[in-house]
C-alpha cells in the first residue's frame, strides 16, 4: 500500500467546500485544514502508484478552489503504535 500526503493551496473563501469534497474521493483516507504554508493536508492510501496519480491528478486536482498541490510519498511510518509493537518483540505479553 502506497501513503502519500498531498499538501493543497486553496482559494480561502472555498476551504470547507474543498475539504468536503476531498473527503468524499476514493483513495482519501484524511482531510486536515491547517496553519502555515499550506491550506489542507490530504492523507491518501492506494495500492499503487498508477491509483495514486489518477487520486492526485484526476480527483483531488479537479476539486473546486484548489490552486495547487504538492505531494509527499511516505517510505515508511514511525507512528507510536507501530514503534510500541516493535520494541515489544521478544517480550512476554503484559499481564
């Protein structure tokens, strides 16, 4: 499975409509409205990268409001829970 992170200019006046709409494609898993240099940050999960470019340019492109994007592969995830079982192999279960 392929994670990526699409980082989305967006018209300010269009942000909740474009974060709605973001949410309803296939292939989205999060819409994230956020400070800085972007407007929205969308997760996406697809099998490959074939269906990562028809997210990207076919879906989340043609969106209303959205301006421009920039999209980030992810190799791998360091998410707290992933770490906790790795560092947990070998042990006994907690009782």
């Amino acid at each position: 499975m392929i994670t990526a992170f699409v980082l989305l200019d967006v018209d300010v006046d269009q942000v909740p409509e474009a974060a709605e709409a973001l949410c309803h494609l296939d292939g989205v898993t999060e819409v994230y409205s956020v400070t800085g240099r972007y407007d929205l940050i969308v997760k996406v999960r697809v099998p490959e990268n074939e269906a990562l470019a028809d997210v990207v340019t076919g879906g989340i492109g043609k969106v209303a409001g959205v301006r421009g994007s920039e999209t980030v592969i992810a190799f791998r995830s360091y998410a707290e829970d992933v770490l906790d079982a790795g560092f947990a192999l070998g042990q006994d279960p907690p009782a």
